[in-house]
C-alpha cells in the first residue's frame, strides 16, 4: 500500500500539468488493479474455505433429531466437544505424540540429507534433488501401501529382525513403529525441501568466515549454519508435524485396528461410518485445529514468526 | 596460549610471530596453475598490495595465507613456524571478505566478539565495543547487518578481523563493492588502523591507484607470478616489465632497436629518430625494446621547440586527436607517424588552460632520463 501511495503521488507529481481527469482515471486504475487481482483467489477462499468453515462449525453444535436418522437440528449442542473429547481423547494424543515422534525423525534424516544436497554434492545435486522429489510422481496410498509390503512379516525387514530375534512381538505392520514410519516416509521432503532451500542460500564465505574466526567444525556449524538455516528447520517442522497430525491414511494402512488408530481415523469413521457421528466428527475436527493453533502460537512465539517470512 | 588451547576441542592455535613468508608456492586447480612457483616475504607491520588483474592467482594467494585453500606444493610460513597444512581456525591470521561475510543472524557486537569468543578469552565483549570504537561504528552495535549499508558493513568486517590482533591481517578487495567517495574514505580509514595497531596487513586488489594509495610495498602479479614488487614510486617510476608498466598507471611504449650507446645511455631509433634511455633503466642491452614514457612525463609544443636541452627527446610534427579535461590537468592523444597514439597530461596552471584543439600540429619532448625500456614481449 505505501508503495502504492508514493507511486501514485510521484506519478502526480511529475506531471503537474498533465490533463487532470485521464490522470486522476489511470491513478484510479491503479488503485483498484491489485484488488482484482485479488478477487479470484478471494473467492476461492469464502467458497471453499469460510463457507465449509462455518457450516463445520454449525454442524459441530447439532444434535441428531430423534427417530430421523441421518437428520439434525441445531441446538448450540457445546456438550458434543465433550463427548467427543472423552470418547477420543486417547486418538488425539496418540496423534500428537506419532506426528512428533515422526518431525524429530524426519528432522534427523531430513537436515544430514539437505546439507549434502546443499553443500557437498557438487555435481550429483540435482539427481538428489529428483530422488528426493521423486516419490510425488507416484500416489501416497500406493506409496503406503508398498511400505506395508515392506513391512510385513514376510518382507525383508521383519523377517530379517525376526531372524535375529531383536522384534518383539514378531511384527512391525500393525504396530505403532509402522505409523511412524509410514508418517517419516511420507512427509520427509516437506521436511527436507525448506531445510535445503535455506541451507542453500547462505553464502558459503560466511561458512568460511566461521573457519577464520577460530572456529573449528562443529563450532562453525553450532554458531552458524544451524542458526542460519532455522527458518528452514521451522518451515519443515510446521510442514510435517502439522499435515502429520491430522493425517488418518498412515494409521489405516499401516496400523492395527485399536490401539494405533490416530484422531484423523476417528473423525473419518465418525463421519462415513458412523450413523449420526457428524457432530462428533465436525467437533473433533474443531478441536485438532484449535489445538494445532494453540501449539503453533507458542512454537512460533519462542522461535520468531520473522524466521518463518 | 597455545599450550592451554590444544586440550580443549577448538584444536591448536598456532602462535607464530614475525614475517610471514611464502616459500615456492604453487597451487592447481586441474590443469589450471593458479599460482607458479611464487615466492614472497611480507615484513611484519607492513601494508603490502597484493596487485593484478582478476585470475591472476592473487586471491588465491590470499586463501592460501588464511588457510582456506592448502598449496600444491610450497610452504607458507609466519617468522619460522610452518603453517602449511593447518586449518583456517589454526592460524593467527584473520580475513575481511570482499563480501564482508558478516553472520547475518547476529548483531554487530556478537559478529565482531565471534573471534574472541572461540579463543576463549575473557571480556570478549569489551574487545568487540573497543573494536568497534576504532572503526567508528560504536553506535550501530546493536543493529544485525542486513539492516546496514554496505560501508557500514565493510567497516564491521574490518573490526571484526582486528579485533583478534591476527599477526597477519587479510584484505580481500574489501572496497570493491563500495562506490568512489566512500572508497576513498575507507582508503585513508584503513591506512590510518593498520598505523594505529601495527599489525601486517595483506591487501589483494585489481585498483592500482588503490594499491598505491595504501601500500608501503606493491606486488604486480600476472599469471600466478610476482611480475614486480617495491615501493610504489619505484614501481611507477621504472617498471621493469611490460605488463607493470602497461597496468600501473599509463605508460607510452614503442618497440624500437637498440643502435648504439652513449655514455650512460643506450640508444634506439625508431621512424628514423634517435632516442636516449639510461642503461640503469633498461633491463635490455641488445636486440629490440619497448620504449617507455609515462605521460606526465611529456611536454607539448605548438612550434617546432628550437631550445632543446641536450637529454631531451623530441619527436614530430603529430596532430591532437583527443583533448579531455579532468580538472587539474587535461590529457590529450597526439599521433605522430611511425609510433602508436601517445598519451599526454598538461598541468592546468594557467587560468586559461586549454590553448591546444583537436586538429591542431604538436611536437613532443621529453627529458631522456625520465624514460625507461623494457622487454618488448611479455615473457611466458
């Protein structure tokens, strides 16, 4: 807007003389543009994004109307969050503790991987870059359904594992370890992506710069790559851990039927199989993003929003 | 110092004093030899240029100081401690990047207490303000530098380096990226720190006139070789290759025969007139030379100069093909048959400075003893 402003004031200004109305029209012109240009994007946004917002919101406060299956009235029924909330409470967590467990794994494999690619790989960079990017050309439930062939009890992991006697209980399928991995898999270069566009923009002489001043190493690395590439390791973090929390296709496949079952799994029951769960499943939907938003206030207020612009 | 450092995990500072000395350098980068055999020694205090076109290997020759390049072979050494092979962080030597390198997520005062920090030394913070207090940038010390200009920023760069008292400090054409003024400014801003602290200080440039502002000693280098090396009056006063005279400062050369001697003086002809250069100023005695006149060195004259002094030359008649006036002088470009366009510089002392036009018939002349020969061909 203030470039707006000032462009328009010199646009004025430099030619006093000039025909008043055409002038005043063009700068009437060029005040609108940007808000056209807008409009698209704006529609979008009220159609598929408020409207559907607020009719969740509606349909979290319904109640089912008695005798008329698949029919409700809305009552401000607040009442459903908590029923919702102590039938799903373990869901939630579980999502939580999965989805953190999965962007610290993530972190681990993703940062190593990112610095190769931004600063050691020389000329192999953009075949990593295309390995890395690569897993989008095939579906994620194809992908998740290979990580179950993986997986199982006859692939090549467990039955290696079970060879040596180090996997209790026999499986990895139908186990939390197999969510988490599919959940890594799965989100890896969301977390590797932001990492090496970060690591990449530093110009290597700072890096050099640490060297000459005495710093060995790991010092170099500690004090100045790692605070340098922060805004990636935060864009990456908030790119995994968030898509990672709501996520339900991981839990599915890879999961048992209970115990591994995560807050996405229950909503997505809730609503296309449970007769009347609508109201649970718009409340508990509700209820991740509020505690998503919460929880992204205070990451974000401890590590700094300007990191993350 | 060194003794306490070497147990901790920062590895061993190296303590070395004295000159530092560059023994038969050479370093490759494939089949390219970036630097040939070069030896140098730099005494310790002084502030000696490292002068040459890009690729000529002087910034190498700079990493090679600091440690950020190791040489194919050679030695680089401070007083008689060998350097050679140690790391960057090993090295009492610091540097100030042409793109300063400033660390972009720490503010002034953290950037330039980086160094003292490492080191482990007490009150790094009061050596970073006592740093930043010499190079005048005390007030922006809480400021992180993508928020400064790009003096500001070289200035901080400078304190940072100092701020180590390294025995060698590096400069890696820190003022390239600043505009003229301020170029200047930082010239004598530079000039007066390293008189201030004393310390060696190692200044790679392309900009001659930067080099000889600042230096005490001069290195012309050309393709990975010290072409010539002294104080910068020497060097411009009797440059002792083509490539010197060529690149440091102006020079008026033509290749003529040598045809003879007398007394001091060799003589070379060329379009049928005789010149004179003093033997001491000829690093050739036989064969062919370029002959050499710097162009403040010429005098202009509208009419055949009747009063020529016995050691002057004089060529002509020519015709001015260029005046241009800079303020205190005016240059103009004189052809004269037989010998390649020549450069002229006239002081503007009168009031009325320019009485000679484009077109106009000129002879020029000049004392023999300010001339000098060289080489005709570069040697490779």
């Amino acid at each position: 807007m203030t470039a707006l402003a000032s462009a328009t004031q010199h646009a004025t200004g430099s030619h006093p003389a000039a025909d008043q109305p055409d002038e005043a029209r063009a700068v009437g012109a060029r005040k609108i543009t940007p808000y056209l240009l807008l409009i698209p994007g704006l529609a979008w946004l009220v159609l598929f994004f408020i409207v559907p917002m607020v009719q969740l919101a509606v349909v979290s406060l319904e109640s089912k109307f008695p005798g008329y299956p698949g029919y409700y009235y809305l009552d401000l029924a607040v009442w459903n969050y908590r029923d919702a909330l102590s039938e799903f409470w373990p869901h939630i967590i579980r999502s939580f503790v999965f989805a953190g467990v999965a962007t610290i794994l993530a972190f681990i494999i993703g940062y190593p991987l990112a610095y190769a690619m931004a600063f050691k790989a020389g000329k192999w960079r953009n075949v990593m870059m295309i390995l890395v990017i690569a897993p989008f050309f095939t579906s994620f439930i194809l992908r998740t359904i290979a990580w179950r062939q993986i997986l199982a009890d006859e692939g090549p992991v467990a039955s290696t594992l079970n060879a040596l006697h180090l996997l209790p209980g026999g499986h990895i399928t139908e186990t939390w370890v197999a969510v988490v991995a599919g959940l890594t898999y799965n989100f890896l270069p969301f977390m590797t992506l932001p990492i090496y566009s970060s690591l990449e923009r530093i110009d290597p002489k700072i890096i050099e710069a640490g060297g000459d001043l005495y710093a060995n190493g790991f010092t170099t690395f500690h004090k100045v790559t790692l605070p340098m590439s922060m805004p990636g390791v935060l864009a990456g973090t908030l790119m995994t851990f968030i898509p990672a929390s709501g996520d339900y296709v991981n839990a599915e496949l890879l999961g048992s039927d209970i115990s591994t079952k995560m807050v996405g799994n229950a909503i997505e029951s809730q609503f296309f199989r449970v007769p009347g769960g609508y109201p649970t499943a718009a409340a508990l939907s509700f209820t991740l993003m509020a505690i998503i938003l919460v929880m992204l206030f205070a990451y974000t207020r401890k590590f700094g929003t300007e990191n993350l612009l | 110092m060194a003794g306490f450092f070497s147990s901790s995990s920062m590895g061993e500072l190296r303590t070395a004093k004295g000159d530092l000395h560059l023994d038969r350098v050479t370093k490759r980068f494939g089949d390219f030899v970036a630097v040939d055999d070069l030896s140098l020694t730099v005494p310790r205090g002084s502030f000696f240029a490292l002068l040459g076109p890009s690729g000529c290997g002087k910034t190498t020759n700079l990493r090679m100081i600091a440690g950020l390049e190791q040489p194919t072979s050679g030695r680089v050494m401070i007083g008689d401690v060998d350097l050679t092979g140690s790391r960057p962080y090993q090295r009492p030597v610091n540097t100030v990047f042409q793109s300063y390198a400033l660390f972009p997520h720490l503010t002034v005062r953290e950037n330039v207490a980086f160094g003292p920090k490492r080191r482990g030394e007490s009150g790094a913070m009061a050596k970073a303000d006592e740093a930043l207090a010499l190079v005048q940038m005390s007030h922006l010390a809480g400021r992180k530098p993508p928020q400064m200009s790009g003096g500001q920023q070289q200035r901080v760069a400078v304190a940072r380096a100092l701020v180590n008292r390294p025995e060698v400090l590096l400069l890696d054409e820190p003022l390239g990226a600043l505009d003229l003024k301020l170029r200047r400014e930082m010239q004598v801003e530079l000039k007066r720190i390293q008189t201030s602290v004393g310390l060696t200080f190692i200044h790679v440039t392309h900009d001659q006139e930067e080099a000889m502002t600042m230096a005490d000693t001069v290195a012309v280098m050309n393709h990975g070789r010290i072409e010539q090396q002294g104080a910068p009056a020497e060097l411009y006063d009797l440059p002792r290759t083509r490539f010197v005279a060529r690149f440091l400062g102006q020079a008026n050369l033509f290749d003529a025969p040598i045809v003879g001697t007398d007394g001091d003086y060799l003589i070379v002809e060329n379009a049928g007139q005789r010149f004179g250069v003093k033997k001491s100023r000829s690093t050739v005695t036989s064969g062919t030379v370029s002959y050499g006149v710097r162009p403040e060195k010429l005098r202009l004259d509208e009419t055949e100069p009747t009063d020529l002094r016995p050691n002057e030359c004089l060529v002509g008649p020519g015709r001015v093909t260029d005046v241009s006036f800079t303020g205190v002088s005016t240059q103009y470009i004189v052809e004269v048959p037989g010998f390649p366009p020549a450069s002229v510089f006239e002081q503007n002392l009168d009031v009325d400075p320019i009485v000679t036009h484009v077109g106009d018939e000129v002879w020029l002349r000049w004392n023999a003893s300010h001339a000098f020969a060289v080489a005709p061909e570069e040697q490779k």
